[in-house]
C-alpha cells in the first residue's frame, strides 16, 4: 500500500520538477526572491509517513530491497524528466542524467523537511528553496550545448 501512495506522491512531484525547470517564469521569479511565486508543495502528514516508511527499509532488509527497486523506477522516470528539460534548455549534462536525477530526490525531500522544521518552529518558511536548488542542480551540472 505504501508503494502505491508512493507513487502518487511521485506524480506530484513530478509535476513539481517540471515547474522547476530554469527559463520557465516560475523559476525566473524564485531566482529574482519572489517566494510567494512558489506555491508550497510541501504535505505534511505524507513527509512524516514517507520519513517514517524510510526508518522502517532502514532496518527490515526486505522492505529496503522493495523500496529501493520501487525508487530505481521513480528516477529512471525523473531521469527522462531531465532529459526533456535539459533539451529544451538546449544543454547537456556533465554527469549521467541518472546521477542528476538521483541527487534531485533528497535534496527535494530535504527541502520539504527543512520547510516543515521551519513551520514548525515558527520560523519563515522558504519554500522557493527546493526549486531553486533543482534549478541549480540543472545548472551546474549542464552546459550550453547550443
């Protein structure tokens, strides 16, 4: 079951990534410091029970294979994802796309755990940050191949 909410939440963040790409207006305005034009992805309860689902894998070593069969899937299609983003920004990767794509999942999921520490402490949440950090990701590791 837990699986399939899964991949539910990786159509979501599907969407997320794709908003993300640089060039898009979105992104434009996350770069310029214009957080309110970033609408906040960020669901709470399924944070804490995809969290809490990753502890479990961490310590039965059976739900660890299933989940990390689960997510190969979710990057090889985040990796088409980069792909389609990357050529329409007419640049190439520096690295192995599926490498990109393997380093955009945590730093994501790490973005929403940050946004949700920072709620939870009364503080400023910043929820352009995970988008401006796959921007940068994109960026970094691609060139102009124009």
């Amino acid at each position: 079951m837990f699986l399939a909410l899964l991949d539910r939440s990786w159509e979501r963040r599907a969407r997320w990534v794709r908003r993300a790409v640089p060039g898009k207006p979105e992104i434009a305005r996350a770069l310029d410091g214009d957080p309110a034009s970033i609408p906040s992805v960020v669901d709470r309860q399924w944070t804490l029970v995809s969290t809490e689902f990753s502890f479990h894998a961490i310590r039965r070593l059976e739900v660890a294979v299933r989940l990390v069969e689960h997510e190969v899937k979710v990057r090889s299609e985040l990796a088409v994802l980069l792909t389609e983003a990357l050529e329409h920004l007419k640049r190439a990767p520096v690295i192995p796309v599926d490498q990109l794509a393997r380093m955009i999942v945590p730093v994501t999921e790490g973005a929403d755990i940050q946004a949700l520490t920072d709620e939870a402490a009364g503080m400023e949440v910043r929820s352009e940050l995970g988008i401006r950090a796959v921007a940068g990701l994109l960026q970094h590791f691609s060139f102009s191949n124009e």
